[in-house]
C-alpha cells in the first residue's frame, strides 16, 4: 500500500522514489543530504589532490620531512594531529562554521601525510593508484545504491569490518618492529583494500538509511577516510610491484 501510493505520486506529483523498501522519510529531503555529503567529499579530495601535487613537486618540503629530525617530529606530528581533531569535532560538528574548520584542519594535516607518502613513489604508481581507487570507489557506490533499492542491507558487516580493521591495525604496528619482506608487504595491501572496500560499501548504506541529516560532517570524514586508506593500500600493492 505504502509502496503503491509511492509510485502513483511519482508519476503525478514528480515526487523521487524511494531510495530502499519501507522508506518512511521523504526521498527528496535524504537525497539533499546525500549531495551535501557528497560535496563536502569532493571538496575534501579536491584539497587532498592540491596539498599533495605541492608537497610532491616542491621537492625541498620532502627532503626536509626526510633528513631532518625537525622535519620526522613534524611528520609524527601531522600522522596525530587529524585522530586529535576528530574529538572536538565530535563535539562541534553541528556549529558552524567551527565544524568546517576543525574539517579542513583534519583534511589538510592527512593530505600533507599522504603528499609525503606519494614524494618518494613513482608518478605511475601514484597515477596506477589513482586509477584504480577512482573505479572501485564509483562502481561500489553505484552498487550499493542499487542493491539498496532492493532490499539488501549491509549493516551486518559493521562488526566484521571493525575486527578486520583492528587485525590490520595491529598487523602494522608489529611490522613496524619486525619489517616484512615484499610478499607480506602485498598480502597487508591486498588485505587493507578488500576490507577499505567493505567500508565503502558499509559507509554508502549508512549514508543512504543511517545518518541523520545533522550528521553530514560524520559521514563526509567516514567516507573521506575510506577513498584515502584505498588509495594507500593500492599504493602500497603498486610499490612493491614495481620495485
């Protein structure tokens, strides 16, 4: 019934279709939401592209980050300073425009991270990488839109995902005492990118049924922080391919 008078009002009214089955909110208010996540997203990668192409082609900022031990405390500094963020933004993230500033405060530090991880690799890895995030990124986004207009949930993998992620966490804090060689390097990345892909796929159904609609800085920095772990566990697989 619910469904039926839906679809009578899509036709006469112009009304978009629900975006799950037993949608009881309206389409037009989640799909605002879903742009405005979505812009917020693209802003992020934008400055994340534009920190990074800086750090990587003004060689001296590189250099210093890596012969210096000013420059390893400032990079410590930087891989802490966006967890740190992330507190107050809990806290702040209703109150603008402190919420966009604590926002581009994290984005900034964890693009110029990823900027210094890109200046010691090869720019066709780098472009590999890209590639390749770029694709799975768009095709698991349309596929989970599409299998959530069918019914299917992906709620269920929140508890595997977050034990898988604590796995890979601690995987790579032992490495960092005892290095591994090139295989376990690949089998890290392969294993970082399927469950970064599962996050993205969990992230765009909580994205699609989950969030409230105050909540569009959370789920910008969920889905912000599943496009860069990918890219960086493809850039890790590329590395060692192509050493």
């Amino acid at each position: 019934m619910w469904n039926t008078a839906y679809r009578k009002s899509d036709v006469e009214g112009g009304v978009a279709r629900p975006l799950y089955p037993a949608m009881l909110e309206r389409p037009e208010l989640r799909w605002a939401f879903i742009r405005k996540v979505y812009s917020i997203l693209t802003f992020q990668l934008l400055l994340t592209v534009a920190v990074a192409a800086v750090v990587v082609s003004v060689r001296p900022i590189a250099h210093f980050f890596a012969t210096t031990p000013a420059g390893l405390s400032l990079y410590i500094l930087l891989i802490i300073t966006p967890f740190g963020v992330l507190f107050p933004l809990y806290f702040y993230h209703q109150q603008h425009p402190v919420n966009y500033f604590l926002l581009g405060l994290f984005t900034v530090c964890l693009a110029f991270a990823v900027g210094l991880t890109c200046a010691f690799t090869n720019g066709k890895v780098i472009l590999e990488s890209v590639i390749l995030t770029t694709a799975v990124v768009a095709s698991l986004t349309l596929y989970t839109f599409w299998a959530a207009r069918r019914g299917h949930d992906f709620h269920f993998l929140g508890p595997f995902l977050f034990g898988a992620l604590f796995v890979l966490i601690i995987y790579g804090i032992i490495q960092l005492f005892f290095p591994m060689d090139k295989v376990s390097v690949t089998i890290y990345g392969c294993l970082a990118s399927i469950i970064f892909c599962g996050y993205i796929i969990y992230d765009t159904d909580n994205l699609i049924k989950r969030y409230l609609y105050d909540e569009y800085i959370w789920a910008a920095v969920a889905l912000y922080l599943d496009v860069i772990n990918l890219f960086l566990a493809l850039l890790t697989i590329f590395r060692v391919v192509d050493t």
